[in-house]
C-alpha cells in the first residue's frame, strides 16, 4: 500500500483509506463506515456482530476482507479491517441503516444502469460522452476519445475474428 489519504463520507465524517498501487484500488477502513452508517461510537463492535452473522450466513466477504496498518486515533498505526470498493459496498447493503439507503438506492440504479448498457451499446457511448463533459473535456477531445476506443475495439475484434476462423 502506497499512499494513504482522507475522504469524506457522510457529513463530513472521516473515512480512512489506502491506496494499493499494484492492484490500482482503493481499501476503506471497515471500522470508519460502520461507524458513520449506524451512527456508533465504537463501530468496532458493530463491525465484529456483523462479521459474526455474514460467517453464519456463509458470506464469503469476511474472509476475503484485509487487514492494513492504519493511523488510529490515538496517533499509531494499527491493524485495521479494509475492504475494497466491491466490498465496502456489499457491507453497506447489509447494514439496516437509514444512511445506508441513499448508498443502496444508488447501487440498485447504477446496476440497472449498466444492464441496460449491456442491451443497447449505443447507451454506453452516450453514458461516455456525458461522463467526459462533467470532467470538462472538450467536444473535440471527447469526439477524437470516442473515436480511438471505437478504432481499438473494431481493431480487436478482427484479430479475434481471424485467430478463431473455423479451419477448413
């Protein structure tokens, strides 16, 4: 892990988080969500309740989840939970918190979202296009942008195309 950093979730609550350079993801403090979610002030008890009942359950989340040295509050670093942001996600839906809604509600929409993309490429594009002009791209950067990825793919796809020819 590379670089750690703050974010800010909810309120203005502080969530720690580390940045794993190799994997290029982010790992967010378990602990500091929960914390923030369900309104705790040791969300470390809340957080061993719930890797209790998701092992019950037989998720396979808890084991997979991590464990990063972490500044705590009281200025050292400690060994914390982290868990990715697939992870960190899964966790919120399984917490019963009004907090929790607007994350899964969002979560719900974006995952429609992209079955849809799925069905009608031509949505992607337009999803693209949108996401670059929020970013501030120009129109002639974006068009050239859509254009290479456009060019990559039609490129990949003969390649495939020729190396799995049926052989007479």
């Amino acid at each position: 892990m590379d670089k750690n950093a703050n974010i800010q979730l909810f309120e203005s609550k502080r969530v720690r988080t580390a940045w794993n350079e190799d994997e290029e993801e982010w790992y967010f403090s378990i602990v500091d969500v929960v914390s923030i979610l369900t309104e705790s002030i040791d969300g470390r008890k809340y957080w061993n309740k719930l890797k209790q009942r998701l092992k019950e359950e037989g998720n396979e989340l808890v084991t997979n989840c991590h464990q990063l040295k972490m500044l705590a509050s009281d200025g050292k670093m400690r060994m914390t939970d982290v868990a990715n942001t697939e992870q960190i996600f899964r966790i919120i839906q399984s917490i019963p918190s009004p907090k929790a809604e607007p994350f899964k509600q969002w979560l719900a929409q974006i995952g429609k979202e992209r079955l849809d993309q799925m069905q009608d490429p031509e949505l992607s594009i337009e999803q693209a296009m949108t996401d670059y002009k929020r970013l501030g791209y120009s129109d002639n950067w974006i068009n050239q942008r859509l254009k290479s990825i456009i060019l990559s793919f039609s490129y990949l796809s003969a390649i495939y195309e020729q190396a799995y020819q049926p052989i007479a």
